[in-house]
C-alpha cells in the first residue's frame, strides 16, 4: 500500500509503515506540510496514495459524493510516540485488509 502520513503525526509513523513493507512518506518529505486540505488531499489521490491524518477536514473530504481519495483516520487522542506506534503496529493487519476489501475510510481509534 502506498501512505502519506499527514503534519499531525510524526516522521517516524512514515518509517514505521515503510518498515512494515509499505510505500510511505511523511508530507514534510515531499513538500506539502504547509499545502492545504485540498492540496493534500488531489495529490494524494493522483499519486494513489492513503491519507493518515488526525484532521477531521480529511474525513469530510474522504466523504463527498464521487471522490476516490482515501484515508486512514486517525482517532487516537494526543499520546506518545511510542503509544501511537504501538497502537499502528497492532491495527496495521486490519486496516490494510479493511483497504484492500475496498474500504475508502478506515478509522484508527
């Protein structure tokens, strides 16, 4: 699966996923850590590439009739690095299925 992980969450949420085997990157490491909702949200999609954001704009956007874009949302309040790392490395089976099977939004709580 190919992840772009939002400015909420860290870096190293990136290289968790992209240790896990996935394609990902970090906003902050392709430009867009200070493009709009908008931005992110048509690149992401042009380049098939999953959201992992915290931003509930994201979720409205994921949700408009016809759009194609996809997210992984996460709903896991302010944590440590290391409690949101755990949190995905736990979840990261199910929620690539939960992809996979043809969900567009998956929600992380």
């Amino acid at each position: 699966m190919r992840f772009v992980v939002d400015n909420q969450l860290p870096p190293s949420l990136s290289r968790l996923l992209a240790d896990a085997g996935h394609d990902s990157v970090h906003v902050a490491m392709v430009g867009l850590d200070a493009s709009s909702d908008d931005v992110l949200w048509s690149w992401a999609a042009r380049e098939d590439r999953i959201v992992v954001s915290k931003d509930e704009d994201l979720f409205f956007l994921a949700n408009r009739g016809g759009d194609r874009g996809r997210l992984l949302w996460v709903r896991i309040g302010n944590c440590r690095r290391e409690r949101l790392h755990d949190a995905f490395a736990r979840s990261l089976e199910s929620f690539v299925a939960a992809f996979e099977s043809g969900q567009r939004v998956v929600e992380l709580a």
